[in-house]
C-alpha cells in the first residue's frame, strides 16, 4: 500500500538522522586518522525494523552525512558501502536464522556478522588508502572495541523496542 511504503520512507529518514547522530554523538580518533563512534547501534537496528534495502540506505547513508559532516570526507565513499553492507548481511543473518519465530541468538549472530564486515571492510580500505598491511591491521583492535559495544547495545535495544513499540512493526 502506499501509505506503507511512506511510513517505511519516512522512518528510514528518520532512522538515518538518528544512525548520523549516533555517529556524530561519540568520536574517538584512532591511529588510522578514522574514528571510534557509537553509529553502529544504529545500523543493526535500522536493518532490523527496515529490512535489507531501506535498513541499508538509512545505515549508509546516514553513517557517510556523519564522516562528510565531522572532517573525515575521505572514509564517506567506503562508509556508505560498509555500512549498507552491514545492514543487509545483518538482516538476512536474522533472518535466516530466526525463521518465524524472534530469537536472541539471531539477533547476536546478525549483529555479529555485521561487524565482522566493519572490521574487514575498514581495515582494506585502511590498506588501499595507506598502501599498507601494518597500517590497516592498526584499525582492527579499535573496530573489534566499536563492534562489540555496537552489537551488545543493538541486540539489547532491539529487545526492548520489540516489547515495547509494537507499531513499529518490527521483524
């Protein structure tokens, strides 16, 4: 229905506003002149409530506004790839492994494929953009730190918004 598809359009704006900020809110600088950040809460949850293709734009396109808008122009092209990326191996993780019934395991194995392909995928950008193994493998210990406190918070804010805001439809 049409007024499906704008409430779907309009909580993918909202949610790539909210993935932005989560991004923006904490950066810690790391070695590899990226960042730490918190936006990895986001993008599970985006993929979770939104599914594959509006999850993955809202993650993409809202982690990418935060490297252009904090100074960190050069990571947004591989920021938008990644973290779509991530969004959409994170919902078909879930969901593959949940089938119809909501399971806790599949949201941690979700999660923890998407973060997987963070830390891969920034860790080759790192290697392409500084021609070098030693400098991309410097990105990987801070991208295990970001992943695991993006899956731990996602999964456990997923539950709670499950329980408790059933309207929004959620897988």
């Amino acid at each position: 229905m049409k007024s499906d598809r704008i409430q779907k359009l309009t909580l993918a704006g909202a949610l790539t506003a909210l993935t932005a900020v989560a991004t923006l809110l904490i950066q810690i600088p790391s070695p590899t002149k990226g960042y730490i950040n918190t936006g990895d809460v986001l993008v599970n949850l985006s993929a979770w409530i939104l599914g594959p293709l509006y999850g993955g734009a809202a993650a993409g396109i809202g982690s990418a506004l935060a490297d252009l808008i904090s100074g960190y122009t050069v990571y947004a092209p591989a920021t938008l790839i990644i973290k779509a990326g991530m969004a959409v191996l994170s919902y078909y993780v879930y969901k593959r492994l949940s089938g119809k019934r909501k399971s806790f395991r599949a949201l941690l194995a979700g999660a923890a494929a998407a973060e997987t392909v963070m830390i891969f995928g920034y860790a080759v950008f790192a290697g392409l953009l500084y021609g070098s193994v030693s400098t991309a493998l410097l990105s990987v210990p801070e991208n295990i730190v970001q992943g695991v406190f993006g899956a731990a918070v996602s999964v456990t804010l997923y539950e709670v918004l499950r329980r408790h805001a059933p309207k929004l439809h959620m897988l």
